[in-house]
C-alpha cells in the first residue's frame, strides 16, 4: 500500500535535524544489524546519525525530507550525482517513501547535467535499489576506522 498521495516533499531545514538522526540511528539498528557485526553498525550510529552531522552534511549537499502533517518519514542528500544518505522511517519502508525522495532527486541531477545517480548501498538496500531501476556495478570494501565494510556501488542512467 502506498502513501505517496499524502505525503509532502520539501527541502530539509536545520531544525529537521533530530528527527532525521532518529531515523538513522533507528534504522542502523534495526535493518543494518540484520547483515552487518555489532561493531559497524555501532560505527555507523557514532559516526552518522548524530543531529550535529546531519546538520554539517546539510550545508555541502542537496537534502530533502519527506513529511506527512508534522512528522518526517523520510530523508536523502545528494552531492553533485550521489545519494549519499536515504533513509525511511522503518514504519514507512516500502510505501513508497524512498521511491519518491530517489525520484525528486533524479530530477535535479538531471537539471544539473548528470546522465546518472550513483549510490554506495549497504547489503539490505541493495534489492530496493534494484527495484527503482539501479543496476550494480561492483562490491567495493572500504575501510572506516579500521573495519573493513562490505558497500555495493550502482547506478542508474538518467532518462
């Protein structure tokens, strides 16, 4: 069932910035700790879903929130033709929320001359992305704080 019709799309303001890291945070313990160890996924909450960061990422990036009356649903930034973060509150996942923040963005890389969006996907969100049109291109391991971290790179060509 999808909520689509109801549900708000606007730029990401500075006080939307403890909600967002709630959903983060929420969904790093939640969906992230079914694929990955303890010890990344605490990484990630550390490093990714305090307010403070998604407030320094604000100010470098494209950010949007997806909102229904006054609650945020969803999350994205884009730099230049990457998503960098999506995040849908765990109640929300496949309404339709992360389609349409994907499909807002899509259209202002494309207004910026991009021929195509790049992610980095986590092992969980790599079927999702698939299912709006992704393709992967390779699994890549990078390293953060000496762990070593499974990511998978796609992209999509822009139409």
């Amino acid at each position: 069932m999808r909520i689509v019709g109801k549900v708000k799309f606007r730029r990401f303001h500075k006080n939307d910035a403890s909600v967002v890291s709630e959903i983060v945070k929420y969904n790093d313990l939640i969906i992230a700790s079914k694929s990955y160890s303890p010890r990344v996924v605490s990484l990630w909450i550390n490093e990714r879903s305090s307010p403070e960061y998604i407030l320094e990422k604000s100010i470098r990036r494209d950010c949007f929130v997806a909102e229904r009356g006054k609650k945020i649903l969803g999350y994205i930034n884009l730099k230049g033709n990457i998503i960098k973060m999506l995040f849908v509150n765990v109640a929300f996942h496949g309404k339709g929320i992360g389609r349409s923040l994907v499909n807002r963005i899509e259209i202002i890389a494309k207004n910026n001359g991009y021929k195509k969006l790049i992610c980095k996907s986590n092992i969980n969100s790599e079927k999702f992305y698939k299912s709006i049109g992704f393709r992967r291109v390779r699994v890549i391991h990078k390293k953060d704080n000496g762990i070593k971290i499974k990511k998978i790179l796609m992209e999509k060509q822009i139409k």
